[in-house]
C-alpha cells in the first residue's frame, strides 16, 4: 500500500496503476474510519482494481464552531485499517495542498442544499462539493463510493459530477448500523455512555414511521409528529429536523404516495447526529 | 473533420484520438469566428496533436437585457474556417445537452471576479467558470486556449483550473487588432459605421495610458482621468470602467511601480466593448 501526502505523488501512483491496465476506484474520507468506511472499500475492490481512499478532514465543510479542531484522527489505526482492507493508495494530503494561497474556486450545488442539513450547516455543502470535485480530478476514477447515511451529501455529487460531465459512476452504499440500530459515524465518539444509549432514538424514530407509512399512513405530518414524540421522549436533545423528502429532490413531501425518504438531524449533548431511511 | 452536436459523440471522437496517441487541445468559443479565434486555433495546431473546437453561446453567461438572442451564430461560416484550419472536431451541444433538466450547479471563483466586468456582469464569471468546467471533463485537452482580449476571463479559468485540479495548461494568447487597433471581437459586428470609427478610442486610450507609464507617470488617478477624457472626447459614449490593476490579481494599483493592466469597458451605441493592455 503506498501512502500519497502530496498531489504530485498521487497522481503518479494513479498513473502507474493506469499504465499497468487497472481501473481506479476511490472511496473518499474525512478518515476516523469504520466499518461504515470499509464496506465502501469492499465495495470497491475487485481483481484488477486499484483501489484509492482519500483520508482528509476538509476544514471548509465546517462551520464556525462546529468540530473541526476535534474531529477524529487516528493516523496509524485508519492506516492499518486501509492496510487489512487491500487498499492500494492512501492519499492523506494536508489543507496547505488542498487550498494553497489564493484559492478562491468553489463548487455550488442549488436546490438539493435547500432543505436538510442545508439551513443548519450553511456552507457545508458548497465544501463538500468543492473538496470532491478536486479529488475527482486529482484521482480520476471510474466509480466513487459514498455512505447512504449521508444521503443528502451522495445526492449532491451525484448532481454535482452528472452537471460537470465529471466521467464517473457514483456508488451510494447501504448504511452500516450497530447491533442496536445506531448508524455508523466518525462522530459516535463524542457519545458519553448515557448519550449512546440515548442515540438509538433516531434509528427507532425512522424504523416507527416507515411502519406507519407501510401501515397506510399517508399524511406525512402525522408521521413527522409520531418520529418527534419518539425522539423527544427519550431524553434531552435539540431537534434540528425530522423531515419525510423525495429521496430525488429532497423536496418535503406532504402527501404519501411514492417512495419517500426519512430524515433525521438531532443534536445529544452537543453531538450532532443523522440518520435516514428510504421507503420505496 | 468531425462534427459533434451531443456530449457522447464529442467524448467518442477523443477517445479515438487518444488510443491513436494524439495528444487533445481545446478552443472554446461561442462561435462567430474571427481572426482572433484563428490565431488560437494556429496555436494548437502542431503535427500529432488533436484539435477541437468548442462553439457554444453559453446562456448562463448572459444577463438579463444581454445581447444572447441576437449574438451572431454564422454556423456555417464557422465550419467552414474550421475546416480550412485544420481542426479536427467541432463541438456544438445544444442548450439543452449542457443544461438538461434539473441542472443545479455552478462554478464561483472568489475575489478575480469583483472588480473590472464583474460588478457590471453579475453572474457572467460564473456562467464561463461553470461550462468551461463542463467543456473541459467532456474534452478532457492538455491545453486550452484563451484571448488576451478577455484577460478577467482568462484569469479565472486559469484560477478555476488551478484550484480544482484540472490537469490542463491553460495558454493565453496575445490579442489580435483591426489595423486601426480594435481589439477583433465578436461583438464588433452589431458597430454602425459611425460607432466602428469612434470604437477606436478604446485602444487609442489603452496606448496613451501606455505611453504616460513609459515616460514615468505613477499615479494611477492622472492617467486614468486621460484615458476617460480620450474616450469621451470621442463621441458620445458610457464609460463601464477605466481602470489600472495588478495583472495577477486584477485588483486596482494607485501608485503604479511594477507591471500593470489597463483596462476599458465602454458602450458605444449600445454595444459593450472591452479591451486591455499589460504593461511590463
């Protein structure tokens, strides 16, 4: 496995991989991996593939404060991980390579940022975009690997590289989750042992309203109200929204009919967590 | 030479020419070729080398009361001067192959653009950072060619370029002029015969803002106010700006020391014409 800290040595690394006939294929990171990250790296790999992953925690898709300074960075574990996965390349660059002196370019995805994470996190999308649209052109790869516990972030690079005429497939993997439903994230360390337990709310809240949707429930604020009691009621928290969107648009849907997505965003002791489940 | 009107087939005919070892460059235009043009084309003719054509009046660059609708689109002439060039393919999507339904994206590139045509063109930069951003994932060229004549465009894209990445070399090419030093625009067509013999005060001023340098002048504000006088003792006219800057960073110098950039936007008429120079 080689490890790339500049943009230079990764690109040669890809180069070769490209000389030697392989597709590249890259799972992109903020690092603090786990097994959410690594059934992305699964994913990708393949015989003949090379497979990429990008560690790198992109202090433009962050807030003031938000969790930049703290957010996790267990460097040799997350090596070690990406090591056991058969990953070929590690591009771990640093924000001095990522945004020298002078950048000034960012990358603005309108509409689907509207509603969700959007109004809570302003910004936040526009780094995302930014930050993927040069590591696709840094990497070049075939296909591209993203959580769907991220929903909203996968469906702004898909429109994102299907707008640029960026030549890659965007692969939204399955959410990972533990025993007790809590989906997987970086951030689950911030979690006191009474915050944890409290945390299985929003997996619980999404399992009760795909119920009542399957139940013939098609008013969604009926539901939205159900997911709120639930959540609220097992314990102190700030709910930044719990929505039911067009897993398309992500428009609000008032009226169930089609497929629609649940969506959560609530903060515990100060952790900000989400989750979301699609109903077909 | 090939004519490409949608995204596959332009990507198809690269293709080509890359497993037959040619090396891609790209001129993008908006069609209505002039000289100038040409003398980007010749810039990127060279024996085993690839050459194509952008032509694509981009509306999203164009302003609300704008010129879009009646800027010339001389399609046939077009291809015609194309083909006595040597260019091997013409790219001409449709509005719709570029902004298919649904599209939400756009390119900004920061502090370039606030100043000189901006404030005058709001959206415009964006518009040009955004489908050159598309012309160059669908192209995919190792060089792209630009006009001196646009020089706040240039610098963008090459900005642009640099801060996502794109592993493409931006080259600029020195102005082209009528013999009475107009710069050659697109745009020169819509002059009455009056307004064409006034439009040289553009470049007379550009040379006398020149010449006041080159004999010592550093106030920025003295040879500014001779530039304004020259352009409106020729004829009624409205002044966008008149202006000295860094031709790095395009912001205004007042007290000029190193090399600079003048630069003029003027309507004549109704018709806008821009033009600079870099004096070293």
């Amino acid at each position: 496995m080689e490890v790339a800290r500049t943009i230079e040595d990764a690109r040669l690394a890809v180069r070769r991989a490209r000389q030697a006939g392989r597709s590249v294929h890259l799972v992109p990171t903020m690092g603090a991996l786990h097994e959410g990250h690594m059934s992305l790296i699964r994913a990708a790999r393949a015989p003949g593939r090379f497979v990429a992953v990008s560690i790198f925690v992109n202090p433009t898709q962050f807030g003031p404060g938000e969790d930049l300074e703290k957010y996790p960075r267990p460097v040799e574990a997350d090596l070690a991980l990406c090591r056991s996965a058969g990953v070929d390349l590690v591009f771990m660059p640093s924000p001095e390579q990522m945004y020298p002196e002078g950048f000034a370019t960012s990358v603005h995805v309108a509409g689907l940022t509207d509603g969700l994470c959007g109004p809570h996190r302003p910004g936040h999308f526009d780094g995302v975009a930014t930050v993927v649209t040069k590591l696709f052109n840094i990497i070049q790869p075939d296909t591209a690997y993203f959580g769907q516990k991220d929903a909203q972030q996968a469906a702004v690079i898909r429109r994102m590289t299907e707008d640029l005429n960026l030549p890659i497939e965007i692969v939204v993997c399955p959410t990972v989750r533990e025993r007790d439903g809590l989906a997987l994230s970086s951030r689950n360390v911030y979690l006191s042992p009474g915050a944890r337990r409290q945390a299985v709310c929003l997996s619980e809240a999404l399992r009760l309203g795909e119920r009542m949707i399957r139940a013939g429930q098609t008013d969604s604020a009926k539901v939205i109200e159900a997911m709120r009691t639930h959540i609220t009621s097992a314990g102190p928290c700030s709910i930044d929204y719990v929505e039911i969107v067009d897993p398309r648009t992500l428009r609000p849907v008032s009226r169930l009919a089609g497929p629609c997505m649940l969506a959560v965003a609530v903060r515990i002791e100060g952790t900000r967590l989400i989750d979301n489940v699609v109903v077909e």
